[in-house]
C-alpha cells in the first residue's frame, strides 16, 4: 500500500476548498473550515492528485456543510432514529426523570 499525505486548509464549509482525484476510480470535492491533514491509502501504482475545485459550491438541495452523508440520506437517518427513541419511550415509560445540572 501507498500512503499520500498532503495539508488542506479553506474559509467555509459552504465552497469546496480541493479536489482529491483517484486514477481510475474518481474524484471528490472536500470544503473545509480551518485546517486539515488529509491522508490516503491506495494500492502502489495508483495514482491521487489533488488539485483546485472543479465546482467551488455545494448543492443545497443534496449536501449538508461538515456532513459526509447526502442531505436526504442524513435527515431519513436521524427521523428514523427519532422515531425508535420515541417508541422505547413509549414502550418503557420511566417513573422518574434524573436533570443534570
């Protein structure tokens, strides 16, 4: 295996801030707020190249700023999630609730 290491840095999570591209695989766009140490593990012979953005804003209908997931994807999560909690409660009402101070 080969590791590349490189240093990313960008003003907001908003504008993508580098592109990684992977030979024979793809690319993908990485916007960051602040600095990063970014590092990559591919098979010897394949090779990554990071370079500027080729499209500097996210979609906002599909991504989510500091999020990997698609926007759809993560909201679907955290409802179904929100659900079984509410189910639990339900199911196993408590008789009586601990506050934290």
């Amino acid at each position: 295996m080969a590791k590349a290491e490189s240093k990313s840095s960008g003003t907001s999570w908003d504008v993508k801030s580098m592109d990684v591209a992977v030979a024979g695989l793809g690319w993908f766009s990485l916007g960051l707020k602040g600095e990063a140490d970014l590092a990559l593990w591919t098979y010897d012979g394949i090779q990554i190249t990071l370079r500027e953005p080729l499209v500097l804003d996210r979609s906002a209908s599909i991504e989510r700023p500091g999020f990997w997931l698609p926007k759809a994807l993560s909201e679907a999560i955290a409802n179904s999630s929100k659900l079984e909690g509410q189910e639990a409660r339900e199911k196993y009402p408590s008789e009586e609730t601990m506050q934290l101070s």
